[in-house]
C-alpha cells in the first residue's frame, strides 16, 4: 500500500506548484506584521520617554499637529526636514519635553501653572540613541518678552516662564512657546518638536499601564500626602503613588536634582511598560490623555514621527550639572560651565564623546 501511495505521488509530482512563491509571500506578511508592530511600539514608547522622545511619534489628537509657528514659535528648526530615517542625509532630532504642575487643587487656588519638568531629548541622526537631558526647574535665567499677553521679559526661574507665557489668555499654548523660546535661548539648540503633558495626566497613563516599578534610593517621606513614605529598595507603583514620588524633592539628597533623575526614571519605566503591554494598548491610553497632553511636531506628521524614532532604544540619562545661587536664602540654581559644554556638544552631535571624558553626568537608569 505504501509503495503504491509512493508510486501515485510520483506520477502527479509535476503537478504540484512551485512553492516558492507561496513561501515567499508568506516571509512578506511576516514582515509586515512586525514592522507594524515594531512602529506601534516605538511609536508609543515615544510617549513616555523618550516618550521621552517618542511623544510626538504616538500622541494622536483629533487634528495635524500644529505647524512650526505654533508651540514653538522661534524656537523651532527651519530649514529643510530632516530625513526619516538612518540615512547619510539625516541630521540629529532635538525634542522639549515638558510636564505641568497643573492639578486640580493648584486650578481651584488660582494659582499658575508652572513647569514642574523641562527635559531635552535628543535622537542621533542613527535614530538608535536618544539622551534625555533634565534642566532643573529652579534654574535662574533670561526670560525673553512674550508678544501675546504683553510680559516685559526679565530674569527669574526657568519654570516662570510657563506661567508669564500663559497669563492674560496665553493659555498653555501661550505658555510652552514662551519656554521653548527660553529653553533655546539657555541651550543653543533649535527644537524638532515638543510635548507637554501635565502630572495628572501621566499617573493616569501610569495607572492605565497597571503600575510601574521604580527603585528607590533612599527613604523619601512624601509632602503631599500625610504619613506616605517610599521605603529604599525597587517597588510597583500605582498611577498615584509615581507621581507623588517623582514630586518629591525636599528633604532629599541633591534637592531639585534628585528629583529630576526620579523624573527621567519615571519616563523610562513606562517606555519599559509600554513595551511590556505592548504598541497598541498604549497607544490607546496615550490617545485617551486628551486635553491632559499637547504636541507639535513642527510641521511632521504622526506617522514621519513614528517612522523617525520607530528604533529609538532605551534613553540615556544625563545630570544637567549646577549649583545654588549666591545670596541670602535660597535664591535658585545656575548652571555650571561644563552644562554649557554639555549642550555645545549636544548641538555638534558629540554627546557620547563628551560622555567619555565626562563620565558623572552619566546618570543610573
């Protein structure tokens, strides 16, 4: 029986078509497939971190982002759009990513929203390496004159210039031109996009993600919430719980800078999550953040953003290195020389060379 079934099969093998084809159009859907997922992933990875720089890549509003005239005003790049992607013709990405203090109990006093975190986000032109560079919110600077509501200009904490941009109808809008505009004047730098998404919003990310684990230091007894304290060791944290640690700043090693390294972590940890959950439930959730979240993408669409960081990895976090102002009480932080250096090779596309000789302002993730 089995010699004859052998016998049979070989008469009709001259019939049976060429698989190949069939092979190969399978190997194509294949491909497909991940590159769709691949692009979903980076893409709403770019929320949190490097949503961080990833932000603009997944944050979907019900209209194109706006044009470069809009939250970044002078701020923004000119010139030609960089190349989507790794090629020889593409040129380094440079992003602002800002979070609000904009709470509901901070709305009822009246009082104005400042910049709780003012992070520069910068992909290599190989689109593989993105560095997150936090500028302590209590730096003192320059504030340039908004045109929109009338401030004069003048020097004050860099997180002010959210609120005197926003003031007399600025809105926030207002408000995050106004900083982007101070952030380019601190940095040197000429900015591809921007996000900012207030604290309420992302522990409600977070908490839509089911938690994040965070790490740590050492014991930090919360402000804000009366008997709370976050014990030293690596911990999952709610929505609720990130966000009040991430706020936390008196009382810790570093003060304000500490605080901006828990921040940085923040964004890692749900770039990590989002990776975890996967690219279209977080996509979803990013979407869902709503009035919670802006974002221009400086005249490139959700989709460019996407193709352009769809290989960004884990961000490397750097220590944006500064001191107490001289005076009575404490009058704010200045940044010291070797930050301006830090941003000068940030701008010549050199940070990882830079990071060589300067190996502490590499920060733990």
């Amino acid at each position: 029986m089995d010699e004859e079934l052998r016998d049979v099969f070989a008469r009709h093998e001259h019939l049976t078509p060429d698989a190949a084809p069939v092979r190969r159009a399978i190997d194509g859907a294949a491909r497909r497939r991940r590159t769709r997922r691949n692009a979903l992933r980076s893409g709403a990875a770019a929320l949190a971190v490097a949503a961080i720089a990833v932000v603009p890549a997944v944050v979907s509003r019900t209209h194109t982002p706006p044009a470069r005239a809009g939250l970044l005003g002078e701020a923004g790049r000119t010139g030609p759009v960089s190349a989507p992607a790794a090629t020889a013709d593409a040129a380094a990405l440079d992003i602002l990513v800002v979070g609000t203090d904009d709470t509901p109990d901070r709305a009822k006093a009246g009082d104005l929203t400042r910049a709780d975190a003012i992070l520069v986000v910068h992909v290599t032109p190989t689109r593989d390496r993105v560095y997150v560079a936090p500028i302590p919110r209590d730096t003192v600077v320059r504030i340039p004159p908004s045109e929109g509501n009338g401030y004069p200009g003048g020097e004050d904490r860099i997180n002010a210039a959210f609120a005197y941009g926003a003031m007399k109808g600025g809105g926030r809008e207002g408000g995050m031109r106004l900083l982007s505009q101070t952030v380019a004047e601190l940095t040197g730098l000429r900015f591809d996009g921007v996000a900012v998404v207030d604290f309420a919003g992302l522990a409600n990310l977070v908490e839509g993600l089911g938690g994040v684990d965070l790490c740590v230091d050492g014991r930090t007894e919360s402000v804000h919430i009366r008997g709370k304290v976050y014990p030293p060791g690596c911990h999952h944290f709610a929505g609720w719980e990130a966000l009040d640690f991430v706020r936390q700043r008196k009382g810790l090693p570093d003060g304000d800078y500490t605080r901006q390294r828990h921040i940085q972590q923040l964004f890692a940890a749900i770039a990590d999550r989002i990776r975890t959950v996967g690219g279209a439930k977080a996509a979803g959730l990013v979407s869902s953040l709503g009035p919670a979240q802006i974002v221009d993408g400086n005249g490139r669409s959700v989709a460019a953003w996407a193709l352009m960081l769809r290989t960004v990895t884990t961000p490397v976090l750097l220590r944006v290195p500064g001191h107490p102002k001289s005076g009575a009480g404490y009058q704010g932080e200045e940044l010291d020389p070797l930050a301006d250096d830090l941003f000068a090779a940030i701008r010549a596309g050199t940070v990882e060379e830079f990071l060589v000789a300067h190996p502490e302002l590499r920060q733990p993730a």
